[in-house]
C-alpha cells in the first residue's frame, strides 16, 4: 500500500439511477449520507439516462469507493451508479 500525499484527495463524480417513480425518495436518501473519511460534497438532478451527479471526495480510491458502494448504491430506488475518478492530465 502506498502513502498518499499530504492534503490530496480523490475527487469523483457519481452518476446515479434510480427507479421509476424513485427519484424523490432517493434525494431525500442521498441528502442523508453521513460524511467519514469520504463525503459528497455536492448534487445535482440531471437529464438524461441517470438521475442525479454526485461529486465526492475521499483520502484514497479505496474510501471514495465505500462511499459509492456502501452509502449510494444500497440506498433503496438506486438502479446503478457509475463513477468516474478526476484526473490530472498535463
């Protein structure tokens, strides 16, 4: 395992879909989410195939993915998430 550099966090964007009918109740779930290590640091309803964007943050792709796994995708209405990891290109 590798040590992270001092004050750089994973930053991610979550595109979520829920059920028919579910989008309300998921915000509401969402808007519930306790922050730890990782914490969603904002949302968006969108257009579009998915429901909502979520930006989060975490200490490490490890924390972020908790986060994801553990917190949005068990909430109940939400069909799918995917997650794409910001990147530095340059």
């Amino acid at each position: 395992m590798t040590k992270a550099t001092t004050g750089k966090r994973v930053k991610a964007y979550v595109l979520i879909e829920t059920a028919a009918g579910k989008a309300k109740v998921v915000k509401k779930s969402l808007s519930k989410i306790k922050s730890g290590p990782s914490t969603m640091i904002h949302l968006d309803g969108i257009t579009g195939p998915f429901d909502f964007i979520a930006i989060v943050e975490g200490p490490n792709l490890d924390a972020v993915g908790r986060l994801v796994t553990d917190g949005i995708g068990a909430i109940d209405g939400v069909t799918r998430t995917t997650t794409c990891v910001a990147v530095s290109i340059g």
